[in-house]
C-alpha cells in the first residue's frame, strides 16, 4: 500500500511539472536546476514551491525520462554558453533521419564512462562535432569504435583500452575545445583527437522548444542570425560564404579564436600527461587552415585528410556528405598508424600494422600536400566591391557571411565582405525600419574599426559614405559589420530579429 500511495503521489507531482515545463521551455530547464519547481503544494495557481522535491532522485529521474521521451526532437541546452547544446540525457534508440540514436547520462552518443579512470586503463577520447557524433550511421561504424579495436588487438600488454566519442552535431570548435577543457580532471584522457571540419568556424548553435536546433539569440551570441559558410544557402544561393578563405577580418580573427581554443586544450591535455591530435578535414580550405591553426601546432599534433574523403564513395548519401562506415574505417587505421609511429600511447607498446600504415599514406599524405597547395576556396572566383540586394546573384550573396536575409534585413550582427584594392570611401544605403521601439545605433566596422553610427528607427531612407581609415588603406579585403545596441522581433513568430534593411553596400575609390 505505501508503493502504491508514493506512486500516485510520484504521478500528482510529475503531471503538475510537466505543465510547468512545457511553459516554460523545456528539459533543458531541469538541467539548470529548475527541478526545485517539480512539486507543489495543492497544485493550484500562486500555490508555494516545494523545493524539498530536489532531494528525491526518483522523482528527479523521472521528470527527465518523461520529457525525453515524448520529445520529438534529440537535442538539449546545457548551462555553458560556449557549449550550447548536448544531445537529450538517455536518449534510447531514438530515430533520427534514417538512424537511431541513443545517449548517456550527459548526452552524448556514448556509454557512461567511469571516473575517475580505473588504474591501467587507456583512454583516448575522440572529440568533435558531426562526424565524431556519426550523423547517418550506427554508433559502432564510427571511427573510435574501430580504432578501439585495433587498439585492443595490437597493444601488447594488458592494459585495458577504450576510445569514447565525445562529438555532438553542429558544434564548433569552441564548443569542443571548451566542453572537454572544462571536464580534463573527470575525463582523464591518455590522447585526445580532435576532429575538425570545414564548418568548424560557424557560430553554435541553441536549442529551442523540446530539442530543435535554433539560431543563437543576439543576448547569447551578439548575434541574430548564424554567421556560417553556408549561409548563402539560407539566400536561395547555392553557394557557400568566403567564411573559409582567411582574406577579411571576419575570417581571420574567427581562425584565431580557433587556434587559440586549440591551443589552449592541446597545453591543458599535456599538463595532464596526455597528447593531443588535431585532425583536420577542410577539403577546400585545407591550406588556409593549414597556415592559420595547424601551423600553430607542434608537427605531431597535427594530421590531414584529404578531399577524396567528401566523393560519393566515402559519404553517407548524396544529401548527407558525413563520413560512411568506410570512410571512418580507414580514418581508423590512418589514426592507428600515426598513434604507432609518433608513440602518441606511450603505456601501449603497438605493433606495426601494414594495412594502417598505407590507410596513412594514402590519406595523411595526400592530406599534407593538398596542405601545401593552392586553396581550392579560392580558385575560380573572386571577391567584388559591392554588394547591390536588388539585384543579388550568387556571387554577391558568397559575400555576405551572416546577419543579411535576401532582401537585405539585417539582424543585430551583420558582416560581409568586400574587396577594397583602390578604395577610399565605404557607401551604405538602405532604409531604417518604422518601428518606433528601436533605440540606439548599429555601430558600422571596417574591420576592426568603427567608422560610424546609424540610428535605428524612423523609417527614413539613409545614403551614407565614410572614409576608410588610412591604418586599413592597403588591405585587399575588407570586413563591413554592423552591431547593434537593439533589434526589434519580426515574422509571424516573433523569432527573427532586425535592425535596419540594407540596399547597398559598397567600397569605391
């Protein structure tokens, strides 16, 4: 009789929380602590909190399988802003496109490790975004799943080996780099590789509702909209954004702010006594970011994969260019032979292994000097000085890195680039919008420097020229970017946030 009564109690508790979660937003809501909201006394409006609830795990555990399970998406928030967003915790063989996904007790799609890491155990962590996490393929086609298992039958000795995926999709490599710095002590990895992509320098993504991916809100990011290579797909162009190349401002500094991540997990793995492995797949940007991040690094932190890997033969589908099961396999024996050869396990005495050792030539090596070549980012096309949005074409769409729809609403941060060779003076025309709540000014960059304001609201139309800084005269491109100090929302929902409407951007002598 008492299962019975704290059963129906247990169900009173958790049908008055699921009420309140759903109003306010969802699972992610429990993981930063809002579980003191789970019980109340009577159940009606105004009635006190009970935040007693917080000490019953049943009930806490509980609350979180419910509304994993009868959430349709797969994603949840998670309380670091540089992070975002985490798989939903205990997720069970959820579909997810053409797979099926489930996820530990931090959500990710991996086992539970233990902590701290049992004396003897080797432990290699294999950190990134998509392609770690596996979108469009069974957990153990993944690359960590093979390489364990190279591992295991050459480490000669007996000491035990596990290679755990900690990779969750639309990350960046801020959002790896910081969610495994900020856990090292728990983790206790022996090698970390990091796997990372040509989107890598995209900003992150949040969740919204019960696990959709969002665009950020400009409190968590200062942005609006998703600064991304992709963005001129969100135009109607089917071309990607000059986000890659490293020529503007906007390129560079967000390599920097990679590399120093980079840096700074690969010192803090080191310190620890473990290595560090960054892998780069960027088949048209491979020598940028050759120059730009890996050459930052120490040699033997440092490994490439080749373009070959995005043919048809190696991706999951014509629509879904991730890895397949053999792409990752012989990304595994590429990882094998370069952990034998650069001692990168030293408590594994490993053996040669000639499968590995040519998965190594033929990719490593053909990666490396694809590294040394000409970006294929940059070939066949070129960066012009306007960008007129009555007449966009694709190739003046590429030059809108993010924060500029199709008929040029810009949302708090907006950033493009222009070519300036010759160029003395930046025009801007446009419109500000009627809305008579909008205070402040969007502050307009020339790169790093702030050359002017506009108003927001009013309604009136605006033709302004500012002269370029003279520290900026001989830059062969140039980032121009608006930040504002407000927005208002638009759209049927609310969700789209704008500043102004832009008609023309454009360098002239």
């Amino acid at each position: 009789m008492a299962d019975e009564g704290r059963k129906r109690d247990l169900e009173a508790r958790l049908t008055r929380w699921r009420g309140l979660a759903l109003a306010l937003g969802g699972v992610a809501i429990l993981a930063a602590g809002a579980a003191a909201l789970l019980a109340t006394r009577g159940g009606g409006p105004g009635d006190e909190i009970d935040l007693a609830a917080l000490e019953d795990p049943d009930v806490r555990a509980e609350v979180v399988n419910r509304l994993v399970s009868e959430s349709t998406g797969v994603f949840d928030s998670f309380p670091d802003g540089d992070v975002a967003h985490v798989l939903l915790p205990d997720l069970e063989d959820r579909a997810t496109g053409d797979v099926r996904v489930s996820s530990n007790a931090i959500g990710l799609r991996e086992r539970d490790w233990r902590t701290p890491k049992p004396a003897g155990l080797v432990r290699v962590v294999l950190l990134g975004d998509s392609f770690v996490h596996g979108n469009g393929i069974a957990a153990d086609e993944r690359a960590g799943a093979f390489l364990e298992g190279y591992l295991r039958e050459r480490k000669g000795a007996a000491a035990e080996v596990e290679c755990l995926h900690v990779g969750v999709a639309a990350w960046n490599i801020r959002a790896e780099c910081a969610f495994l710095r900020r856990q090292l002590s728990l983790l206790e990895p022996d090698l970390v590789v990091h796997v990372t992509v040509a989107n890598d320098l995209d900003d992150n993504y949040v969740v919204r509702g019960f696990g959709v991916l969002a665009d950020p809100g400009p409190a968590s990011s200062g942005s609006g909209a998703i600064v991304a290579t992709a963005h001129p797909w969100s135009m109607g162009f089917q071309a990607d954004s000059w986000l890659e190349a490293g020529l503007d401002y906007e390129s560079r500094s967000r390599y920097a702010a990679a590399g120093d991540a980079m840096l700074r997990l690969a010192g803090a793995v080191e310190e620890r006594g473990g290595r560090y492995l960054a892998l780069f797949f960027w088949p048209d940007a491979l020598p940028v970011v050759a120059e730009r991040v890996a050459g930052r690094l120490e040699p033997d932190q440092v490994a490439y994969v080749p373009a070959m890997l995005r043919r048809r033969e190696w991706v999951v589908s014509k629509q879904d260019r991730h890895w397949n099961r053999a792409a990752n396999e012989a990304v595994a024996r590429m990882l094998y032979a370069l952990i034998e050869a650069r001692g990168l396990l030293p408590g594994l005495s490993l053996s040669p292994w000639d499968q590995a050792a040519e998965a190594a030539e033929r990719l490593h090596e053909a990666g490396r000097r694809e590294s040394e070549e000409e970006a294929p980012v940059l070939r066949g096309r070129s960066v012009r000085g306007r960008i007129d949005f009555a007449s966009l074409d694709g190739a003046a769409a590429a030059q809108v890195h993010g924060g500029v729809d199709r008929e040029g609403r810009v949302s708090p941060y907006a950033s493009t680039i222009l070519a300036s060779p010759g160029a003395g003076r930046l025009v801007l025309r446009g419109s500000h919008l009627k809305r008579p709540e909008l205070v402040g000014h969007a502050r307009l960059f020339l790169d790093e420097v702030e050359v002017g304001r506009l108003p927001l609201g009013g309604g009136a139309a605006f033709d302004e020229s500012y002269a370029i800084p003279a520290s900026l005269a001989d830059r062969a491109h140039l980032s121009v970017r608006l930040v504002a100090d407000d927005w208002a929302y638009r759209g049927e929902n609310l969700r789209r946030n704008a500043v102004l409407r832009l008609a023309l951007v454009e360098l002239v002598p």
